[in-house]
C-alpha cells in the first residue's frame, strides 16, 4: 500500500475521490497491473518466433599460429619448399591480422509449436487483463465499503450529539424545576443519569469513527495521521427490481473472474495443442554473409544461404507426456469454470435476497423513527404540562436513540447490499454510483 504523505490541512473526500486513490494507491492491484504487463512481456517474446533475426558482428585482431601443432611439420614443409622462391623459409609460427564483419540472418517459416504458443500467449494475456480487472472491482467495494461505513459512523456521531444537547436541556429544566419546587429530587437525577448515559455513547461512537476513519485511509493509501473530512452524505434510493436471470446474464457478460477462467482455459488449450504439433516438421531459413581482410591486403566476401527441416522421428514419451499434462490442466480449468458458473447464481440470487431485505428494514426504521419522534415530542408536552415525570421521557429519549441508531445501521447494510449485487454482477467500477443512488 502507497502511503500518501500527511500534510496540515484537512483534506476533503467524496466518494468518487477516495476510490479514485484507492485505485491509484492499492498494492494488491499494483501486483495485478505488473504481472499484466510481465505477461505482455512474454506475449512479445513469443511474438519474436515469427519475425526475422538479424544480427551484425564484426571483429580485428592479430593470430599467430603453431603449424607444427596443426599437423604441418617439417616433413610437409620439404615437400612444399620445391615450390617456393630459393631461400625460402616456411616458419614453424606464422602471424596475420584478421579482419572481417558479417551479417546473420534467421527465420522460422513453419512450426506447430511456435503457433500454437502465441495463440496462448493472447490468451494469458487476456487472463491476465481480466485478472486486473478483477483485482480493481474488489478495490472499489473495499473503499466504497469503507467510506459507508465511516458515515455511518458520522451518522451515529451526530445523532449522539443531538441527543446530548437535549439531554442537557432536560437536566437543566429538570433543576430549575426542583429548585424551583415543582419537580422531585429523583427527576433531576433521571435527568443527570440519561445525560451521561447519553455522552457515553457519544465518546463510544467517536471513537469508532475515528477508527472507521482509519480503516478507510488505509484503504486508499493515505497516512492515519491525515485528517480528512468525507464530503458525501450517506446515499439512499431505492433499486429497480431485477430477476435472478438478468443479473446472472449480466454477470456472464461482465465478470472478470469468469472471463479470465475463460481465457485461461484458451490458454491450455492453446499449449496443448503446442505440445502434439511437436510432432510435425518445423522448417526454418538461416545463413549469413561476411567480408575478410588478411594482412590488409584485398578483401573477399562470403555466404552461407541454407533451409532447414527439422523432423522428430522418436520423442514419443515426453511428447505423451506433455500433452497430458496439459489436458490436466485444461480440464481443471473447464471444472473451475462449471464451479463458477454455479458460484455466480448462488451469489447473485444471494445478494438479491440481502437487497430485497435491508430495502424493508429501512422502511421499517425510518417508520420507527418517525413514530419515536412522535411520541417523544408528546410526552415533552406532558412533563411540561405537569402530568408525568421526566421518566416516561428518559424511555422516550432512549427509545429514539435506538431508533436512530438502527436506521443508520439499516442505511449502511442496504448500501452494503447493492454494492454486493454489483459485485456479483461484474459491474461495481462502473456503476455503484447508479447502484447507490448518488
């Protein structure tokens, strides 16, 4: 994980900008982009088979040569000496400068293997783009995860604060009332008691946004001690309703596991089609030519121009061998496929199910808070009226704060859903904004 370096301002995050850094910033997917482009690496390596190698040298220097070491004793030179000018000498060592530059050419015409091994070279790299693809949808449910959950969290904090403002306006009426002689002692207490139960949960729940907060800087690579100030209010709409049959077609079309098994399973197709065309003849083309210069007296050219047909006669078992291993493979590759296809439904069937359930908790909790209200603005009516003590209100008060505090909760698992129906379907980078409604 990149981490942002902390600087004085508070820094001011939507939701599109923490997954935007998260994005940017997540180790996992840094992984999943290198090996992409390790394997666009290889694709090009194997894309080398089918194009020419040239290659130039040259090279100088001096050569002294032992002839009698090389068979050219004293005996031969006798036999050569009647050709010789008289006087002349054959030495035993001999020295001449060499100079000479060459061009090489190669080129595979035809071979099943090399075929064979780029089509499962685009199939590994395909896998590989899926694979990336995969690893950023998981990104952007982790830091959308986060980022609902941390307003949820601001969420309980100013309900909790709300709350205590209240309370403390209770406790103060609640004293001037005993001073003043209309109120027991115990309902000034009730009053102190639900003050500081209140600012209780007021600390308990800014402590768990402060490590909400947290959670989600790690997520999109900023330091913990960065202060950031999140931008977007909780999210709430209603999702159209869809069958278990569309969003599994979706998903088909759209999950990057699903397309990068698919691959995959081109890629070991691929490679075992490589292994059984080892058998077929591969011809290929090579040869060079060069200019030499001796003693620096004149040059001449050579070549060499020359077609090659290479033919496997008997390497039955490792070829055997190897085309079954990767059959093995291909066929474990087919079967996590099938497993797949049957995870998909369940998880999509699954996320409808959560969806359909927290849309009605939500109804239920917003009609909880409206009717909590309600009856704690009646018996705030009553107490001042004189006809109950502050205790029905202390419940009341209670009552609403829990009312409150589940419909928060409802809220952030109903958007937890919908970005777990998104998931499922293969479509969380580009659309959870539709899927939340913002």
């Amino acid at each position: 994980m990149i981490v942002r370096p902390v600087s004085d301002e508070t820094l001011k995050l939507s939701l599109d900008e923490a997954i935007a850094l998260g994005l940017k910033n997540n180790l996992g997917l840094k992984e999943a982009e290198n090996g992409e482009k390790s394997i666009k690496g290889q694709k090009n390596e194997a894309l080398q088979n089918f194009l020419p190698t040239i290659t130039l040298t040259g090279d100088t220097g001096a050569h002294q040569h032992n002839l009698v070491s090389q068979g050219f004793g004293p005996g031969v030179a006798k036999k050569f000496s009647s050709l010789l000018p008289p006087g002349s000498v054959i030495a035993e060592i001999t020295r001449d400068e060499l100079t000479e530059g060459q061009i090489h050419f190669s080129q595979i015409l035809f071979s099943g293997p090399v075929i064979a091994g780029w089509r499962a070279a685009g199939a590994a790299e395909r896998a590989a783009h899926f694979a990336k693809m995969s690893a950023r949808g998981e990104v952007v449910q982790q830091v959308a995860s986060a980022y609902l959950h941390a307003i949820a969290a601001s969420s309980e904090v100013d309900n909790a604060r709300a709350l205590e403002s209240e309370d403390q306006v209770f406790l103060s009426q609640a004293h001037d009332a005993h001073i003043a002689g209309v109120a027991a002692n115990l309902d000034e207490l009730r009053a102190r008691v639900q003050l500081q139960a209140q600012q209780q949960m007021l600390i308990a729940a800014q402590n768990a946004l402060e490590k909400n907060l947290i959670l989600l800087k790690r997520e999109i690579g900023i330091d913990p001690g960065q202060k950031i100030a999140l931008t977007d209010p909780a999210p709430y709409s209603e999702l159209a309703a869809q069958t278990p049959e569309e969003v599994r077609a979706v998903a088909y079309r759209n999950r990057q596991d699903y397309q990068n098994l698919q691959n995959q399973a081109v890629e070991y197709k691929a490679i075992r089609s490589a292994y059984r065309s080892q058998r077929f003849p591969t011809l290929s083309f090579g040869g060079y030519y060069g200019v030499s210069q001796v003693n620096g007296a004149g040059s001449h050219g050579n070549f060499v121009a020359q077609g090659t047909l290479n033919l496997p006669l008997f390497r039955e078992a490792k070829l055997r061998g190897d085309v079954e291993s990767a059959t093995a493979q291909m066929d474990a590759v087919n079967a996590q496929l099938d497993d797949l296809r049957g995870k998909i439904d369940q998880q999509v069937r699954s996320a409808l199910l959560d969806v359909s359930a927290t849309a009605k908790l939500v109804e239920v909790a917003r009609s909880n808070v409206e009717l909590a209200t309600r009856a704690l603005a009646d018996e705030t009516d009553r107490v001042n009226a004189g006809v109950d003590d502050n205790l029905p209100l202390v419940t009341a008060q209670a009552t609403l704060a829990s009312a409150e505090s589940n419909l928060v909760e409802s809220l952030y698992q109903y958007n937890l859903s919908k970005l777990g129906l998104a998931r499922a379907a293969g479509i969380i980078e580009t659309q959870y904004r539709d899927y939340l409604g913002r």
